[in-house]
C-alpha cells in the first residue's frame, strides 16, 4: 500500500469465562509517512466541534472531550451520581500521592493515551459511519462505574448497539485482564438476567435522528486498543470533519476490521446470550459491515 511501511503485532490471549482460549491478534498500524499539513491542532478542534454540533442538532449535549454532558442531562440520582464522581476524585488523588514518581507518570501516561484513543475512536466513527450512527464517548459516571468508554447509536433505529472499554495502548500490561473482564459482561448474566453493560446516561431516540439521553440495559461491549505511537499519528493528521482522507480510511479499515471483527464472532457464536444484547450485537453487525463494505470499495 502506497506510504505505508510494515508494522508490528501484538498477540492478545484471552480466555473467556467458559474456559475457552480466545487469541486475537493486534497488527499494529503500519507506520505511515507524516503528512505535515494534517499536523495542525485546528484539525483536531474542527473535528471535536462538528461532533459536538452534530450531537446537539439530535438533542444531544457533549463536552469538550466529547463526553455526554451530565450537567446537561436529567437523571432523577444526578446529584448523588455527582458526589459520586466528587468522591472517587479525592480518592483517586489521595492514592495517586500516595504513589513513587515513576509509578505516578506511568499511570497518568496511560490516562493520557485512554483520552487520545477515545477521541481518535470518536471522530473516526462519526466520519465513516455517522450516516447510520452516531458515535460519543460515555459520562464521566457511566466510565467509573461501568468502565465504557464510547457509546453508538443507531440514528435511525434507535438501537444503542454497542459501547467500547478503551483498553489503551497495547503496550501496557494488564489489558487482558481488561479484556477478559470485557467479554465476561457480555456473556455472564446478572439474577435478573441482564447482560452487557448498564448505562445512567445511556442514548435513546425520541423520533428519527432525535434522541435523549436515558438509561439503558443489556449494551454489548467490545474493547479497543492502539499503540502509543499510532494514537498519536492518529489524531495528529487528522483532516477537517468533511474529509476523509487515504490515511483515515486505512485506520478505520485496519483498525476495526482487525479489533471488531473477532470480537463479533466471538460473540456471534454465543447460544444463550441476553437476546437484547443479541439483537443489538446483529443490528451492529449489519450495518458495520455494509460500511466497511464501502469504505473498501472507495479505496
């Protein structure tokens, strides 16, 4: 492929709750030539600003970082899902003060590289997919408690059809365990039989390309994950919001044909799935697939 050189792998071996080995290959990035006129803070700044435009016109407020504004939000616990968040600050500060130097940088880098990646996963979405979906990154409060990241919905049937764990970059150690803990809420279900993620400040339409926000249940989760350096190429050559460039279109083929298309069949071959969740995970998929369709026949 044209200004693109070969890149590394990096072998993921999960093993899911039934005692099943499931090896999934992350193939980073191929490096790619630096683009220099992509390098500009405004191209991040335009993509996060036409999301958040996009959003409001379907009844939807977001922050700067893209995430489901709460302040914005109407939830009959809002105050004491805030104090909630107040708490878990101080705590996490206390410990982190707590914590050596060395140890201190590590943990906020990989806070950092989460941020990046859930932006990146955000504007790319919302490009190549945001006829059909509309794609923001979760509240502050549904990221502590549920650890979601990224929520889609379907813009025109109303399906919340999945939410993503970022994971981070795949260099750091432990994000098995994060994945392990990601496919075992899909497939475990809670005395009421629930599955999958439960969402305070989930989406749900209203009427056609009309939504609000509101609790939801039974969401299928997958992970995602990107090398350190890729997360950074990534947002740095970004293109304004209205284009898409050669660049973009091979993350997005590279990125989430290789990261979802395991996890869908993974899951697809699951018999007694929550059959929400089944139904959402099928309606993902379809459309999921007809997209990438595309996007390689454009190529």
């Amino acid at each position: 492929m044209k200004g693109w050189s070969s890149g590394s792998s990096a072998l993921l071996l999960i093993m899911s709750p039934e005692g099943q080995q499931f090896e999934h290959s992350f193939e980073a990035i191929p490096q790619q030539i630096p683009v220099a006129k992509f390098e500009k803070q405004e191209n991040l700044d335009n993509n996060i600003f036409a999301i958040r435009e996009r959003a409001k016109d379907m009844g939807v407020m977001l922050d700067g970082d893209l995430r489901i504004d709460m302040l914005a939000a109407e939830h009959p616990q809002k105050d004491e899902h805030l104090q909630y968040l107040k708490r878990s600050e101080e705590w996490e500060t206390a410990k982190r003060e707590k914590l050596a130097d060395k140890v201190r940088e590590q943990v906020e880098a990989r806070e950092e590289y989460e941020e990046k990646l859930g932006k990146l996963v955000v504007i790319i979405f919302n490009k190549f997919l945001g006829e059909n979906f509309l794609a923001v990154r979760s509240s502050l409060y549904d990221k502590k408690k549920e650890g979601v990241g990224i929520l889609i919905l379907n813009k025109k049937t109303g399906g919340l059809v999945c939410a993503f764990n970022e994971v981070g970059a795949i260099e750091d150690r432990g994000n098995a365990d994060k994945c392990y803990q990601t496919f075992e809420k899909n497939i475990k279900s809670d005395k009421l039989g629930n599955s999958g993620v439960e969402l305070s400040y989930g989406l749900k339409l209203e009427r056609p390309n009309m939504a609000k926000v509101a609790e939801r249940k039974n969401i299928p989760v997958f992970y995602l994950a990107l090398g350190k350096t890729h997360i950074d190429r990534g947002l740095r050559q970004l293109s304004f919001f209205k284009e898409k460039t050669n660049q973009e279109k091979d993350l997005f083929i590279h990125l989430f044909h290789r990261i979802l298309g395991p996890q869908i069949e993974f899951l697809a071959d699951k018999k007694n799935l929550n059959q929400e969740l089944k139904n959402n995970l099928k309606e993902f998929n379809q459309i999921f697939q007809m997209s990438l369709a595309q996007e390689k026949g454009r190529h």
